[in-house]
C-alpha cells in the first residue's frame, strides 16, 4: 500500500473510511469484488502510521488481502489544526505541524542508516534555505519555529515533548 501521501494528511482527531475492492479468493475474473466500508477512530496520539497499521488489521480480519494489490481508498475528513506527530514529508511548522521540540527513536527499521531531518527558512529546496539539519543514528531531538519548514524522511515517528 502506498502510504507516502498519507503522512501529509490531517489525519489526527478524526475517524477515516476506507473502502477496498476485494477479489475472491483465487479468481481471475478482472470483474470488481464487494466492496469493504471500514472506520478506524483515530486519537489525538496517533501517528499516521498507526491508523493506517489498524485499518489494515481490520481489512485483514473481514478477508481482504492487503499484501496481494487490495488498494484501499482513503477518505480524510478536514481536520483543524496542526500535528503533534509527523512521519516522512515536508511540513510547514505552525500549519502543518505545531512549533516545539520533537523526539525521534532516529532511523526507521527499514531505512536504517538512512534518517535525515532538516529545517528551512522556505520549501524552495534550495540548499541555502536549510537552516539546519543532521542524519542521526539514534534517539534524537530538535526545535522547530513557526514559519519554518521541516523536512524528515527514513526516521521514525516524530513526537512532540514541549
């Protein structure tokens, strides 16, 4: 499942519908299968990665089998307010994620040594705009102001603390 785009989403707070096509079970049949309505509530503590992880389970539970192309299409209320928990993206601090200090556990498992955070004066991508940014190895913490850009990728989750 692609889930890129998802991480860039106001998810937090709310509930988010999924709704997958499902083939039978050893069918070749192009023909659409049922389709599957799943809700996941999400809470205020939980990353994208979470709500995505459940929904899975709960589409895994009713028989649809996500590791063979079952593409759910996400429908994401509006949801006000920035996040206390980003994952990979860009993100514009005071918009889209609140100002503070962050903790990360540092890379993902499956980016491992590959974790890059950085903050910038704008999203241009130019490498003057970077303010500043590392690749730590382990457990790590910055500080974003409003009106700054952070850029993660390849880390885990990272958590408001203050």
């Amino acid at each position: 499942m692609n889930r890129a785009p998802l991480a860039r989403m106001a998810i937090l707070g709310s509930a988010i519908t999924l709704l997958a096509g499902c083939s039978s079970a050893g069918s070749d049949s192009a023909k659409p299968g049922p389709t599957v309505t799943v809700t996941v509530t999400a809470t205020a503590t939980m990353s994208d990665q979470q709500i995505l992880d459940a929904a899975e389970k709960v589409l895994a539970s009713v028989g649809a089998d996500v590791s063979k192309g079952v593409e759910p299409s996400v429908t994401l209320p509006a949801v006000p307010g920035p996040k206390t928990v980003v994952g990979p993206g860009t993100y514009l601090v005071g918009e889209d994620m609140k100002p503070g200090t962050y903790k990360t556990a540092g890379p993902s498992s499956s980016s491992i040594p590959n974790c890059y955070w950085a903050r910038n004066k704008d999203d241009s991508g130019e490498f003057g705009s970077i303010i500043s940014n590392g690749t730590p190895q382990g457990q790590s913490r910055i500080t974003v102001k409003k009106g700054e850009v952070f850029e993660t990728s390849g880390c885990e989750m990272w958590e408001i603390v203050s």
